[in-house]
C-alpha cells in the first residue's frame, strides 16, 4: 500500500507536465507524413509544450475530417474541389507546404538507357492505344535505344492515392481523350493495366513484369535507387525528375489567392511537368483560439525554417515566392 | 442448426410407447419414477447443504453467459444496420441494380459491384478447389499415416503457415509466386487446358489464378487443423471395426475415419471459406485489381474487400463512399448466402443427423 503510494506520488509531477502539454491533431495525405512528423518533432524539442499528432489517413479521410471538425488541421495531396468547399461547414486555407512529383518507371527487356516520353506517348500507352514497345512514337522520341517486340503492360496504383490524382491529372491536361474518358481522380477507370498497391505494390509488379511501365513517386524512386524515364514538358524540353526541376515546376505558374493550383504540364523551362504542391487545410476561423493561434505559430515556423529541411528528407521545397506569399496569408487569413 | 432435429428423434418412438402406458400406469410409474425421485433428492440434498448465498453467484454467472451469447447476435445486427444506414445514398441511386452493375468509375459517379463479387467468389473457389484436397491430405497422413515423431513437427510447420502475416504472403506473391505463374504454371496450364478458356489470353503472372493459390496457402492451415482434431477425435474402436471386417488401410480410412468426420471437415471447410472471402491485404497485392469479369483465370481480377481496404482512405465524394459501404453490405450478404448454402450442403448429406464426430 505504502509502495502503491510512493509511485502514485512520482507519478503525480509527470501528469502534471502531461496536461499542461497543448496536442494539435491533424489528419491526411500519407505522402509528405515523413517531412510532417520531422517537422513536428522539431517543433516540439524547440517548443516542449506543444506536441502535434498528425495521422497518414489518407487525403480524402483528412478533407472529412477537417469538415466534420473531429481534428485541427486537416492534409491532402489534391485541393479540395468546389463542391467539397461549398458544403464544408469549415472554411480552410490551403496551405502549400512541400512539392512530390511522379514519375515514369519501366522494365524493358535489353533496354538499360534512359527512355524519354512524350505526352503523347504516355497518354497512348495508359490509353491502351500503344500497345507495343516498338511502335514508332516511342522509337521517334527515343533515337538512340532500340525497342524489343514487347508487349506493353500498364502498372497503376489500385488504391486511392493522391499520386494516381497527380498522374491523371497530368494525362487529362495534355490529352483530351483520357480528360474525356478517365478523367482525373484518386482513383479512376483505367482504360487498360493492373493495378499494384501503394508505391512498393507498382514498384514491385514493374520489377517482375517484363514490358511494364508505371508511374511512382519520385521520393519512392529516389530512396529505392528506382530508374525511371524523363518527360518532355511544355516548351519542349525533356526533363528529367529531380528536387529542382520539381521546385522549378512551382516557379511558371500564376498563384491564385486560394493555392487552390495545379502545377502539372508547367510552362517553365527546367520544369519538370508531372508535378504538384501538397497542401496542408488550416481552419480560417477556428473554434478554439489558443489552438488556433498555436497552429497558426506552427505553420509559419514549417514554411520558414521548416522548408530548409524538405531537400534532405528528397522532398522539394517550395520557391521562395510562394512560400512567402503563403506565411503573409496564414498571417492575415487565419484569426 | 443440426441440434434441431435431434431432440425429436429420441422424442419420436416415445410418443407412440408412452400411449399404451397410461392403460397401465403402475407397471410405467415403476419403472420411471424412482430414477425421477432419487435425482431430485440428490440435488434438493446439495441444495440444504448448501448456503442460501452460494445460489446467487449461479444466477450471475448463469445471466453473464446468456449476455455473451446475446452480444454476438446484437454484434450482428448493429453491423447489419449500420451498413444499411452508411449506405443508404448509394442504395437509393442505384436500387438492386448496384448488385449486378459492371460499372466502376468514381470519376463519373457510377458505381456497380458485380465484379468485385464476383471476383470475391471465383478467387475463394479456387482457394478451396486447391486447398481441401491438400488440407485432407495433411490431415489423414498426420493422424493416420505418420511416424509418430514427424507428427509434431508437421503440425507445427502447418499450424506456422497461420501465423505468417498476409502482407508478407503478398509480397511472397508478387516477387515469388507470380513470375512463378508466368514463367511456368501459367503456360503449362494454357498448353494442357487452354480449351477450357479459363486458361487464355497473357499471362501477367499476377490475377486471379494468383490469388487463388496464395489463399489458398492461408487457408490450408485452418482447414487441416480442424480436420485433424476431428480425425483424432474419431474413436479408436471404429478403425478397428473396420480392419477386423478385411479392409485394406485405403478402405480403413475411408469409410472408418474420414466417413465418420465428413460433417466436422465440412466445419473446417466453412471456416477456411470464411476466411477466403473476407482476406484482404494478400489478395490485393496480387490479384491485379481491376474491375472487370473475364473468364480467363490469367485475368486480373477485383474482390470486394480488396476495393474497400483500396478506395476507402481515398474516397471523397458522398455517393462514392455511400457505394464503398454499399460493397461492405454486399460482401456481407455473399458470406451469409454462401455460409447459409454450406450448411445446407451439410444437411443434404447426412439427412439431418450430426456424426459421431463433431467436436
């Protein structure tokens, strides 16, 4: 009893230190987790009494749930549609915070060199119009790698994913076919393909299917050592994904007032054209105040020194423009 | 509901016997009532030895298991409507014609769930298909066939297969099992069978075949553990019978054992089945995940567990979740449907009675 005791007494002060703690939960996109949780981790060894709690649920559960109010900030790979704003009962800033890009990986039998695709080309194979590896649009991009007579297979995410959004959108800018038939979604009626789970699901089937292509994130391909393809872009260069080309696609476009933008198919130079922001849902006005200026001091800490630490983590940084016209509307938007 | 019929047929030669009784009550009453008397004595005597208090941790305990088992059919239900309720929007857009629509595009809104039943159905067929006579086999050598020291070990190595996680069979499935398909299984099969049509078109290595044999490794351990207890459970004494009538060992355990056990294998089966249709993480890793019918087991497929553990997180408009709960209740009903006919299969062949031995 006396023992029973002592330890409820040492406990006592560590539940004390426990409640004086403030938690922000948020929810959403899987794909910045890795950046979010360093980035909130940091915060909380600078800030101790702030701790954040952020679950990869998935971009569509992180919309719901910042709407329903059931979290304080809410994530999500696409920006939220028209619809989706004019029944939300909370009015949310979209925040961009890192960039992803995706990328086109293959497995072609005797092929080792770096294929280049067009818009064209990658619309027609995910079309299922080309079907084959040495039809003549892919010789033409590609003047130096001879084809194999391989039958192409089309590798796509089959679960909802904010990557697949990022893909098709691209496909549905530069074709009118697939914006007509497929159209742009987390998850949609591919035309042709099977579908892998998750990035190590499409990474794992191109690894194993001779005459596949797919599409995987850039970070994922990055880390695995992954070869993938590089894409012509609108002013006709090909370029080839990477941390820069990615920031440079944010550079070409014009920023609405909202960040509602997508920065696929960017006009820029160096721009590399599959590409996208991801945003975090701020509450504009929200319920608790002391939360909300605590969130409002964590996301102008994330665009500021958080961004410095994107690029180690191979996410890619937002260009200083943005980032600043981002911090001057958290700082005037949100109350 | 095999214990239904039971208590009547013990009633049944009563009924006629007791009539002549009552011609003749005192021959009856002797020969019935003192067993009658001397039970109740007995128990009437624990009862006064007994404290009145001891009585009342009975009528706990008694009211405790009669919660628990009220709880899994209140689970049920509250599942049930729930299901209904979630789904209501979809179930209004599109009736009856959800269950048999081939449509599946969020994009537009469209949605129909024939083939994820299908793929659901033909995938845990396949599993069974390859995975009962496999079970059986293990089952009959372990208890019948085996030297007595190998039996632990191959019990254990079966009962191992369980514990794997499936997403570790689904990575075996796609770096391991489906360039195995491709390569060989798959070609062979086309070579041997392709006049079948289950068996034509490209051969991806991943797709329905693919599925159906990784489940039906993950369910191989179920259903031979099960039949193993009721082949051990199957007396001594039978097995003997039968040798001492002249049956060869093959006729020993076929009509001495395996006779004997078909309902608790069966059970076995039901429970593997069970675990067919609702598997999730394996299946989807390789079936390939499109939602299409074909009739070539090389094609790729869809189940309806597979599309909801995929779409779900994702899914942002109302009537897109609305129908991804929709296939929730579906999957549901098939299991009540196919869970309902294997009893019936059940009851077709042993006419109502239960054997010897389910245990």
């Amino acid at each position: 009893m006396k023992r029973a005791l002592r330890v409820l007494f040492c406990i006592f002060p560590l539940a004390i230190g426990v409640m004086a703690q403030t938690t922000l939960n948020g929810a959403g996109a899987s794909f910045p987790y890795p950046i979010y949780s360093k980035w909130f981790s940091e915060y909380h060894n600078q800030h101790s009494d702030i701790q954040v709690n952020y679950q990869s649920v998935g971009s569509g559960a992180g919309i719901r749930q910042v709407q329903a109010g059931t979290v304080d900030f809410g994530a999500s790979d696409g920006p939220m549609t028209d619809e989706q704003i004019a029944s939300s009962k909370v009015k949310v800033l979209h925040v961009p915070t890192v960039l992803g890009a995706v990328v086109p990986a293959y497995n072609i039998p005797g092929v080792s060199g770096e294929v280049k695709f067009t818009p064209d080309v990658l619309s027609g194979i995910f079309l299922g119009k080309i079907t084959n590896w040495n039809d003549g649009a892919i010789a033409k991009a590609n003047p130096d790698i001879k084809f194999p007579n391989q039958n192409i297979t089309v590798v796509h995410r089959s679960d909802g994913s904010g990557t697949s959004y990022i893909w098709t959108d691209y496909l549905s800018k530069v074709s009118s076919d697939w914006a007509n038939t497929a159209g742009k979604s987390t998850s949609v009626k591919w035309p042709v393909g099977v579908g892998g789970k998750g990035n190590e699901g499409v990474a794992g089937m191109i690894r194993s299917l001779p005459g596949s292509v797919g599409y995987i994130e850039l970070i994922y391909a990055l880390q695995n050592k992954i070869p993938y393809g590089s894409v012509k872009n609108k002013s006709g260069t090909f370029v080839k994904a990477s941390l820069e080309s990615t920031t440079a696609a944010a550079q070409g476009v014009k920023m609405p007032a909202d960040f509602r933008v997508s920065i696929t198919d960017s006009p820029g130079k160096t721009a590399y054209p599959i590409a996208s922001f991801t945003w975090l849902l701020i509450p504009t006005s929200p319920s608790d105040k002391n939360k909300g200026n605590l969130l409002k001091n964590l996301v102008l800490w994330c665009l500021d020194s958080g961004e410095g630490m994107a690029s180690n983590l191979s996410y890619a940084p937002l260009p200083k423009e943005v980032a600043d016209k981002a911090k001057d509307a958290v700082k005037q938007q949100v109350k | 509901m095999p214990e239904s019929p039971n208590p009547k047929s013990p009633a049944d030669p009563a009924e006629p016997a007791q009539k002549p009784v009552t011609a003749i009550p005192t021959l009856a009453q002797a020969a019935t009532r003192p067993k009658v008397v001397v039970s109740k004595s007995i128990l009437e005597r624990i009862r006064q030895t007994r404290p009145r208090s001891s009585r009342i941790p009975d009528k706990v305990f008694a009211l405790l298991i009669l919660l628990t088992g009220i709880s899994v059919f209140m689970i049920v239900v509250f599942v049930a409507w729930e299901l209904v309720d979630k789904s209501k929007l979809s179930l209004h857009q599109f009736g009856f014609s959800f269950f048999w629509g081939r449509d599946w595009d969020p994009v537009n809104d469209q949605y129909g769930a024939l083939p994820f039943i299908y793929g659901t159905l033909v995938s845990s067929l396949l599993a069974l298909l390859i995975a009962v006579p496999l079970s059986i086999g293990v089952a009959v050598f372990v208890t019948e066939m085996c030297p007595i020291r190998l039996r632990p070990i191959i019990s254990f190595l079966v009962e191992l297969l369980a514990a794997i996680p499936s997403v570790i069979y689904g990575l075996w499935g796609i770096f391991v099992l489906a360039p195995l398909v491709r390569e060989y299984l798959g070609p062979f099969l086309a070579k041997t069978l392709g006049w079948t049509g289950l068996f034509s078109g490209p051969i991806y290595g991943i797709g329905m075949l693919a599925a159906g044999i990784i489940m039906s490794i993950m369910v191989i351990p179920i259903i031979s553990s099960i039949t193993r207890e009721v082949l051990t459970a199957v007396p001594q004494s039978q097995r003997e019978a039968v040798l001492a009538l002249g049956a060869t060992r093959w006729e020993m355990i076929r009509m001495g054992v395996l006779r004997n056990a078909r309902i608790g294998i069966v059970g076995g089966v039901i429970l593997g089945l069970g675990r067919a249709l609702g598997e999730t993480m394996a299946v989807t890793m390789v079936i390939g995940n499109r939602a299409e019918i074909s009739k070539s087991l090389f094609a790729p497929g869809y189940t309806m567990a597979s599309v909801i553990a995929n779409e779900f997180t994702e899914a942002t408009g109302d009537l897109y979740l609305s129908a991804l709960v929709e296939i929730g209740l579906a999957l549901f009903l098939v299991t009540l449907i196919v869970n309902a006919l294997a009893r019936l299969l059940v009851w077709s062949i042993t006419g109502g009675r239960t054997g010897r031995a389910n245990a």
